[in-house]
C-alpha cells in the first residue's frame, strides 16, 4: 500500500473507449476524509462509488457504440471496481480506492475506467510552515520576504538645478 495513492474526491478518470477525461465523484457516503485537516473536502473512494460516479457523468462518445456519424455519447455505468485496498473496510461497507484500481463499465463489460490522478494535493498548514528552516525556505524560495524586522527604507535625496 505504501508505494501507491489512496483515491479520493476530485481525481481523474479515463476511459480507454471515452475522448475525455472525467472527475470522480463520491456518491456513496461514509465518513473518510484524506489529506486534509477538517475532513470535509477530500472524501475517500470506495468501492460502492458504482453507477455514475462521475462530475460530467460522460467520458465524451463511446468508442463502443459506433454510429453513421460518429459515435454514440458514452453514459458510464460502473458496475464495480478491481485492484481496491481490500485491508479497511469504510463505514459504507466499501473498500478503499488506490490509483491502480480500475472500474468495470456495463457497456464494455471489462475493466476500462482507470484512474490517471489520485486528486490528493498537498497544502501545507501553519504548523508546518512555522517549523521551516528559514535559511532552506529562503534558497528555496528567494522571492518570499525574509524573517525578522523589515529594512528601513531608502531614502532618497533629488536636487533639481
């Protein structure tokens, strides 16, 4: 588990027969947040996210339905998961969602919805800004004004003859 992503609210989806990407959803509730100090925006992934678990609902046209003119717009309908962290059991009876998992859509009848952004973001928080080395954040990043008293400023003397 420690050398792949735990799944979340916001990470991105592809299907291999879909045009565009989609955003997951979670439409299943439980109470497993990730990455985030009030647990209220990074909702976990789990396997009882089936059905339409998706922000567009769509991955554009289905390559699977073709027609005259093109293709027919794909309507995913996930019927379950594969590849899912089988250790913890959320409190929706699911399991959680890795960045390896793969979602088996009605319509192509095998796995073809893959996950290509866990929707993890790191931000760091106060605390940890407050125990950065000053000297490291500053050669990492020069732009940012420096700790301690701010300079006096320049004063400046123009005689005009």
């Amino acid at each position: 588990m420690s050398d792949v992503a735990i799944v979340c609210k916001g990470a991105i989806c592809k299907c291999k027969f879909g045009f565009t990407p989609d955003q997951i959803e979670i439409v299943s509730p439980h109470k497993a947040y990730i990455n985030e100090t009030n647990g209220s925006q990074k909702m976990i992934a789990s396997t009882m996210d089936i059905g339409q678990p998706f922000l567009a609902k769509t991955f554009g046209q289905c390559k699977l339905q073709p027609t005259t003119g093109g293709y027919l717009p794909c309507i995913p309908a996930i019927t379950q998961w594969q590849g899912f962290y089988d250790k913890v059991t959320l409190t929706n009876q699911g399991k959680i969602l890795t960045e390896d998992s793969k979602a088996i859509c009605a319509i192509a009848g095998a796995p073809c919805v893959e996950i290509t952004f866990h929707g993890q973001v790191a931000a760091p928080s106060v605390a940890q800004m407050q125990q950065a080395d000053p000297q490291v954040h500053a050669q990492l990043n020069p732009l940012a004004a420096p700790q301690g008293p701010p300079e006096p400023e320049a004063e400046h003397i123009f005689e005009i003859s």
